[in-house]
C-alpha cells in the first residue's frame, strides 16, 4: 500500500475526500461550460484544467472565516473552496441577473463574493497583487489575525503590479502568499522565453520573502507548503512566494487555438500527469477512495452540475436599465 502521506499534515480521510471531490467539481463544471461555449449558449471560458491541484491544496490550508482570497481568473478551485457554489459558477456563465460576481457584467473568471472574502479581479492581469497587499496591510493595521492569499499566472510575475506588490509586502513584513500558478504558457509565449532566471520563486529573495517552487500536480504538496505560508504569516513574518508547477491541458481560453503554438504530443504528455487522475490513484492506493465511492462521488458531481446547468439556463437576464446599476450613485 501507498504510504499515507495525508495524515502526516494532519488531514483526515475525509479532508483529502472532501478535497478530491472539489477538484472533481471544478473539472466537471469547466468541462460543461467549454460544451456549452460550443453549443453557443454561454459567450467564454477561461480553464482552470490541470490546476485544479494547486488551488484545492492551497484554500485548504487556509482559515475560511478570516482569510481573504484574491484569485485569478482561472482559479474556480479556489472560489468553490471558499463558498461560491456550482449553481453561482453557472450563473456567472450564462451572464444571467443572479450572477454574484458582478450582476452579469463581466465576462467569466472575475470572481468576487464579499461574504465569503473573494475579492473582484479587473480584467488587466495583475492589478489582484497590490489590492491583496493592501488588504493585508490594513488587517496589520488593525490588529487581525487574517492573511491574504493572491493567484497569477507566470506571465503575470513580469508585470509591475507583481514586483511592485512583492516590494512592498516583503519592506512591511505583511501576511501574504504571493502563489503563481506556472501553467508553462502566458498565451501563446513559453516559460522559457519569459524568464530569465530559472523559476518563478528566484525573485523571492529579492524582496526578503522565502520562495518556494512545487509540483502544482500533487494537493498535498501545495497544502503543505502554503499551510506553512500562512503560519508563517500569521506569526509576523511576512510574506511568501509560493510557484506551482503544473500544465494547462486546454487552450488559453474558448477564443485561442492552441495547435499553433504547442505540439499535440505535448500536451498528451501533460494529460498522463492530470491531477483529477493522480490524486484518485492516491487514494485508492492508500484505501482511502474505492472504485464505488469515485463514481458515487462522480455521479453526485454531475448531478450537481446538471442541476446547475439547467437552473443557469433558465434563470433570467438582467433587465437593460440595471446597466448603470452600481456605477453611479443613486438617489
């Protein structure tokens, strides 16, 4: 039997259940919006597929009922941890009224909740890692226990909104996890022709921070490391970079066609590495999941989904004249 790496981080059998579930739920929830995308019933999907790992592991390990999460647009792992439910997911899809993230004006991907502390994202990449700091220089401020976590992309880590936020954070000694999702690929343009040094975390020591690089494949890995942020974090120490490495098995979004710029074999490749099918294979090996439980859990997904789906479709559209709603002030 596999040795049982879960206990030794003090995650219970239904913890890692309950975790591997939740990345089932953004897989399959991601996988119906690019169905639905081609059937030309929702406008565009930005994937979260083959990361689901890293943003399951990392929201894990933070504290719900304090900690606020600025993700990025990929990050349906993250937002589902923290509250946001599958029927809210589709909603936002769909573009329809009772979206939570904004009423139905932004497109997929901006999430932002302030009952569960999920922070609005903007459309230009980045502009999360300064509010996160800013977030987190005020909860210092005032005396809160809270830490505050911020997603990006690798692409993103060469944008001034990173460095300048980083600086900033590491000269105050701030509560934030810096975690960028290195999914190989900003676009079109590989991870070797952005960087040159060799990983993302590199820059932490930069700006006084510990930086560490893991396999964004393996939820426990993630969990542990971030676990660790936040505690240190919590303790007065300040801020860490944490990279995940991982692959992002779809296109960038339902408007790119990858095939001009990565090879099939490549990403065939990548699939064999898929965290949906690695971490299930853990549990099965450490007779924590059988053969029953995973369609039981497959079959209770999907009919969530469903559900989801078809509340989604049905559900109203904003009426013109709520446009201006939130914008500007009313009387």
């Amino acid at each position: 039997m596999t040795e049982n790496r879960h206990h030794a981080l003090d995650l219970s059998d239904e913890k890692v259940l309950e975790m591997y579930e939740t990345m089932l739920m953004a897989r399959r929830i991601d996988e119906r919006m690019w169905l639905l995308n081609r059937a030309g019933k929702i406008p565009f999907v930005i994937s979260c597929q083959g990361q689901e790992a890293a943003q399951i592991g990392a929201a894990f390990a933070l504290n719900k009922e304090k900690d606020y999460v600025l993700p990025y647009y990929r990050d349906m792992g993250v937002v589902l941890t923290f509250g946001m439910t599958p029927r809210e997911l589709m909603l936002s899809g769909f573009a329809k009224a009772e979206d939570p993230n904004s009423g139905s004006r932004q497109m997929p991907g901006h999430f932002g909740q302030k009952k569960n502390r999920i922070v609005t994202g903007s459309s230009p990449v980045t502009t999360q890692v300064p509010h996160a700091v800013g977030i987190a220089l005020a909860g210092k401020m005032e005396g809160k226990e809270l830490v505050t976590f911020v997603t990006f992309g690798e692409g993103s880590s060469n944008q001034g909104d990173f460095h300048e936020g980083a600086n900033f954070a590491g000269v105050h000694k701030l509560p934030v996890i810096f975690m960028c999702e290195n999914n190989k690929y900003a676009i079109s343009v590989p991870i070797e022709k952005q960087l040159a040094c060799e990983k993302v975390s590199d820059r932490a020591i930069g700006y006084g921070m510990p930086g560490y690089t893991v396999d964004g494949n393996d939820p426990l890995e993630v969990y542990k490391v971030v676990k660790e942020a936040a505690d240190r974090a919590r303790s007065g120490k300040g801020p860490t970079l944490v990279e995940t490495v991982s692959y992002r098995l779809t296109p960038h979004s339902s408007d790119d066609d990858d095939r001009s710029y990565r090879a099939p074999d490549e990403v065939a490749k990548a699939k064999t590495l898929d965290p949906i099918i690695t971490f299930g294979a853990y549990l099965k090996e450490t007779g924590v999941m059988s053969d029953d439980q995973e369609k039981e859990i497959n079959d209770r997904v999907m009919k969530i989904v469903n559900e989801a789906t078809d509340y989604a479709e049905n559900a109203p559209y904003s009426p013109g004249e709520d446009a201006l709603k939130y914008v500007y002030a009313e009387k």
